[in-house]
C-alpha cells in the first residue's frame, strides 16, 4: 500500500487516486488518511470507492459545487491490516451521485477541525475497469442499482462490473423449471419459482445481454414451495411461481436468474434456452399444462393465456394470404344457387360419402344448391384428390372441393369456403351432421326469405340415439370460472318434450348447421378466425348478427343428426379440449358480455 503524503504540504499537490492523502491530528491523535481507488461514471450516475480513516465527512461536487451524495460504509481487510485499525472498522466507501455527462466532478471532505479541501477527480468508464477495480465495487451494488432505474442501458452496464459472489444468496431464491424461445416470434417464455425478501434486486438475463423483469410475470400459486420457505419469505412464498413471457434481441441459448446483496452477484438459478413450436395449438398443448393445478387457474387464463395465445393465432392467420389455394369443380357446378353448403373437412372424410347419399336423395339440393367441401388438413388432401373423382362418378353430384394450403380452424376453413360460394345464402354444415328426410333446406331458406329481421336460422340437431343435442343455445354464468358459457337446453332429452312449434327466437344456434344470407354474412365479416380450434365461433357469429339488428331462429320441425365432435376427439385429451374451451369462453366474454347480459334480459 502506497505511503500517505502530508496534507500539510497542500491537498492540489497529492493526487488522491494515486496517493493516500494524510491529515494530522492537530490534537496529537492517529491521522485521518483519504483514498480513492476507482472513480466511474455510468451514465450520469457517478461511482468514486476507496477509504478513509478518521472523521472525516466526504461528498462529491459538480463544477465545484457539493451535491446530494449516496454513501455507504464497509470493511476493507487490507487498510485495517496496514493501518493496524480494529477489525470491526469500516474503512471502505462507496459515493454516488448524479451529475451530468461532461460536468467536472470533484471530491470534497470536511475535517472535524473545521478544516476543508477538495480535489477534481478523473473518471473512468464502466468498460475501463479492471477486474480489481470491480471488486471494489461489489460493496456499493445495491446503493448505485437503487439510484437507478433497472434494465436502462446505464443499469446493465452497472450489473456487469459487479463481481461475482462467492457465496449463496440468503435473501432470494429461484428454480428454472422451464425456458424456451418461442420459435419465429422473437421471445422467450420462462417458468419456475422466485422467492425473495422484499428490495432485493432480482432480474433474469440471456447469454445475448438481454435482462428481464420479473415485475410483469404472471404468479402462481406454488404451496410446496410455500412449505419449504414460509418461514424465511413469508406470505410471498406462496404466490412465487411466475410464467415469464417477454421479447428477445438475437437467439440466446441460456437463461438466468441473479440477485445482488453487497456481496456482488449471485446467481440462483439457470437452464439452457430451448425451441417451442409457435403453431398456435401445439404451442396451447405446452402451455395449458403449466400450472394446471392452479387454483388461480381461471384468472391466469383471462389475464396472460388469452392475449399470448390471440397474439399467436394472429401471427399465423397473418401468413394464411401467402399460401396457394387448389379448387376443382367435380362436375358441371350451378352458376347461380339459391344456396350454397360449405363443409369443412379435418381429420376424416369417410362421412362425405354419408353426405352424399342425403343430397342425391333430394330434388330442392339438386336443383337450387351448391356443395363446396373445404379441406382443412394437410393429412387428408392426398387421399381426397381421388376420392373425390370417385365420388362424383358414383354419385352424380356435382361440387367443389378448396385446399387453403394450410389448417385454418373451422371459422377459417368457413371463410375460404364462402370465396367460392355462389349462393345468395350461405349453409354452414359440419361433415358430420346428416339429414333425416329430404326438403329440410328449402325450408330453412323459406324462413330467411319471409323474415328479414332474422339473420341466422339452425334446425333442431339430435344424438345418434334419437335424444336431443340442439334445440337453440343460450348463455348461461358459470361461477366457478367467472365467465359466461354455451348453454345448449334440452340437450339429451326425447325430442317429444320439446313443445315448441313454428320459428323459434333464441339468442343462438350452433355453427354445426347455420343458415344465412350471403349479403349479411358480408356485412359482419365472416365468422371470427380468433377462437382457438373449434369454440364459441358459433356464438360469436350470431352475436355479430345481433349487434346489427338480426336475431337467430331456431326451427324445431327441421331435424338432422350430429355425431357431434368426431374430429375434436382427435385433438387432445379431456382436460386439454376443457381448457382449451374454458380459454374460449374467456375470449369470447370480452368481446360480448354486455350484448350477452342485454340478450339473456330480453329472453326471460
């Protein structure tokens, strides 16, 4: 350690960041000494460490004038080794203050004496530092990081001088149980657990110098890790698991989680980076599954699963104009319908030949309609190319089948299907769903012609058994998830103890057989491609019908049969299609729950 020079001599003849400056005791006590060993400047935060001994104030000035200086006092080893101090001294600081880049920066002290002096000092950058230098600096992290807003450019370059701790961190910790980017979107979503007390500086980072807070994430509820440190966090331990979704610049490969104490850096947790699918269903698959014993599971998904995924269906529906669309006429098609049916096809096609049998079977269809079969599913377009030939020369009905290129769900699937529809109404029909008897559409189209103020019209739909499975759809409060859900009445009951007769108003009708005019489905946009697989498209497509004035009928006398979801079995289990409603319902609500409550008043 450099000998101190005399203060006697003038403070302007010692340089303080080389040299100990000496003040001797005028009352023949131990000297006060001043050192200054790194002196930064972050932004316009300025950093000066180093020690002193005696009572001695100090503070920094700018222009020569003192400002409001942060300082913080801790052990230094080596001076109380070298100076003989007692082992409890505090011999070490840390200033800082905020001065303006380019301002002259000095350092002031004040003797108990009364005697004064101040010095200029010359700043460094944080780059300049050595890794010595930052060692000096661990002590003062939690004192400059606070002075600072975090993950500004002047925080980042501040935690990166900071040397790492040697020991683990007693007021926080954290677990990694999940990290992955989300593959073409240019994010990261991370999950685990995060305890930690409170103004303890926690944050997350990649290895491309990106840093996360973790103010944004959405907590769960995590009881086993409450049990396990209760006791040290109190209630906060409870609610420490976090779903961290945020944007990335570049492609990092680690992420971790930090904490700083006075001790420097301590890492608590980390894990690789590893891709997730960003098709909006696999991705769906993934996230439904974390936390799925949340008890806070229905605000969770109101509040983060429904902006994240929406986000995602709309990047892929973004990019459904760039894929080429194959349509082939099988047969001489009507020039001019009065209707024309759009099916939907994923996952199977066996049914269409089922369907096939019904519109041989009648005159009106033959006469006055359209088929147009859109398949939705990659998987089936090989095998429907020739079956589709094979079908026709069978059974003489002429139709037109649409490939999109790509899955587009069943409001997107009905969507294309309506740019090829040459119908002045629009029949909207699952695959799976047959008639019983000839003449059902005609009557349908009657309904519409004769009542102008309805906009959408649905028959009575039963169960392969006979047992009814939609007789009209209402709205009913599911409590237990806070959220407006699809009621459907009477579902399961014998036909016979439905009373009601003629054109039915109801504030809904399923999407698995709908009829509508081509002039209004124009007008309200098509069906909602928004909804996530195949939920509440209907519902919200009669609501779009009722904010324009036109109400939905439902006709008891017309009746098909519906297989109902022989396609959605194939998409998951129980408890992924139960979420995947849930989310639905959720999206659903915050687009019409005011409409929904007026109708609901209006139909008791």
């Amino acid at each position: 350690m450099a000998q101190p020079s005399k203060a006697a001599s003038g403070s302007d003849a010692v340089d303080i960041q080389a040299t100990p400056l000496e003040f001797r005791d005028r009352s023949g006590g131990t000297p006060g000494r001043i050192k200054v060993d790194v002196a930064v400047r972050l932004g316009d935060k300025v950093l000066v460490g180093g020690w002193s001994t005696g009572p001695i104030q100090l503070a920094l000035s700018a222009e020569g004038t003192s400002v409001n200086t942060g300082e913080t006092r801790f052990g230094r080893p080596d001076v109380s080794t070298h100076l003989n101090l007692p082992k409890e001294a505090q011999a070490g600081f840390v200033l800082i203050a905020d001065i303006p880049a380019g301002t002259p920066v000095g350092l002031s002290w004040a003797l108990r004496d009364g005697r004064t002096g101040a010095q200029a000092l010359v700043l460094r950058s944080a780059s300049e530092l050595s890794d010595a230098d930052s060692g000096l600096l661990g002590p003062s992290a939690g004192l400059l990081t606070s002075a600072m807003t975090p993950h500004t450019p002047e925080w980042r370059e501040a935690i990166t001088r900071f040397p790492a701790a040697a020991t683990e961190s007693l007021d926080a910790k954290a677990y990694l149980e999940a990290a992955h980017v989300i593959r073409g979107t240019g994010q990261v979503i991370v999950v685990g657990w995060l305890v930690a007390r409170p103004g303890t500086q926690v944050w997350g980072e990649d290895d491309k110098g990106n840093t996360y807070s973790f103010e944004g994430a959405h907590r769960l509820v995590r009881n086993d890790v409450h049990q396990l440190f209760g006791s040290l966090y109190g209630a906060s331990a409870r609610r420490c698991g976090f779903i961290l979704n945020a944007p990335v610049t570049g492609v990092p490969s680690h992420f971790r989680i930090k904490a700083l104490s006075e001790d420097g850096i301590h890492l608590l947790a980390e894990a690789a980076l590893t891709p997730l699918s960003e098709d909006p269903v696999t991705f769906s698959r993934w996230l439904f599954d974390v936390g799925a014993s949340d008890e806070d599971w229905t605000r969770r998904v109101n509040e983060f699963d429904v902006p994240l995924v929406s986000a995602m269906i709309e990047r892929a529906r973004s990019h459904w104009d760039e894929y080429p669309v194959a349509v082939r006429e099988c047969g001489k098609v009507l020039e001019a319908p009065a209707v024309s049916i759009v099916v939907p096809l994923y996952g199977r096609v066996d049914f269409v030949e089922s369907q096939m049998l019904a519109w041989v079977r009648d005159s009106w269809i033959r006469q006055h309609a359209q088929l147009v079969y859109v398949l939705d599913d990659p998987n089936i377009v090989p095998g429907f190319r020739q079956l589709a030939e094979e079908l026709h020369a069978l059974y003489r009905v002429p139709f037109t089948w649409v490939w999109g290129g790509v899955n587009r769900g069943f409001s997107g699937a009905n969507n294309l299907g309506a740019q090829y529809a040459k119908g002045r109404h629009l029949l909207f029909l699952n695959s799976d769903v047959f008639p019983r008897a000839p003449g059902w559409l005609q009557r349908m189209v009657e309904v519409l012609d004769e009542r102008p103020s309805v906009g959408a019209v649905g028959p009575r739909l039963l169960f392969a058994d006979g047992g009814i499975q939609h007789a009209g759809m209402r709205f009913a409060w599911a409590p237990e998830h806070e959220v407006y859900i699809n009621e459907h009445p009477m579902m399961g009951l014998d036909p016979m103890l439905d009373s009601r007769k003629g054109v039915v108003d109801v504030p809904g009708v399923t999407g698995a057989c709908v009829l509508v005019r081509r002039e209004d489905f124009d007008r309200i946009g098509g069906w909602d491609t928004g909804y996530l697989i195949g939920d509440f498209e209907d519902s919200d497509f009669c609501l779009k019908l009722r904010a324009e004035g036109l109400s939905s009928a439902y006709l008891p006398e017309v009746e098909l049969v519906h297989l109902e979801r022989q396609s959605m079995a194939a998409l998951g289990t129980q408890d992924f299609r139960s979420k995947v409603t849930l989310w639905n319902a959720h999206r659903h609500q915050a687009r019409w729950r005011t409409l929904i409550e007026s109708t609901m008043e209006a139909a008791e």
